[in-house]
C-alpha cells in the first residue's frame, strides 16, 4: 500500500500570500487611480467655475477670471431662459416624457 503525499501550505503563511497578492493588485491600480482621482478635482474644479461665473457680470468675467462675483447677479439665468427660449423647449421636454411615460405603462401593463 502507497500513501499518496499530499503537500500543504500551513496554514500561518497563506494570509501573508493572500495580503501580498492584493497589496501588489492596489499598487499595480494606483496610476490608474490617481489619474482617475484628479481628472475628477479637475472636472469638479471646472464645474465649480462656470457655475460661479453664471453669476457674473461680462466685465467681471473678464477682468477677475478667478474671483467670486463682486454682487452675484441672479438676474442672469432669467435673461438667458428668455432670451434662449427655454420655455418652449421645457414645455416640449414635459409633453415628450409624459407622452413617452403613459405609452409605456400602456405597454407594459
């Protein structure tokens, strides 16, 4: 009769491995995390910026780029829905999407 030799790890060094696995994981992820990171501060950054500068005056925003608007000028977004038209355009928004909303459970009742 052969007895089969079966060779085990102990048990103590399979966390070590298993740690080491993962630390080598996380560092080979860093570059891809860090780019990730701050392509994300920068598109928060810029974001931050044209909502800033919405409340802005045109000589403001071009003489203090990077300043907060000395009187924040609300009146903007007024002048921008009348002047685009924008009532129109949220009007054929609500007509499409409840149209669009109805048919559906229509369907899928």
């Amino acid at each position: 009769m052969t007895a089969s030799a079966t060779v085990s790890t102990p048990a103590s060094t399979r966390p070590r491995r298993m740690n080491r696995d993962r630390w080598k994981r996380l560092l080979k992820q860093l570059p891809a995390y860090l780019i990730l990171g701050l392509w994300a501060l920068f598109t928060i950054f810029v974001i931050g910026w044209v909502v800033v500068s919405s409340f802005k005056t045109n000589a403001e925003i071009f003489r203090d780029v990077f300043k907060l608007p000395a009187e924040w000028q609300w009146t903007n977004y007024a002048k921008a829905w009348q002047a685009a038209n924008f009532a129109v355009y949220f009007q054929n928004s609500v007509i499409v999407t409840t149209v669009s909303v109805i048919f559906l459970l229509a369907i899928s009742a």
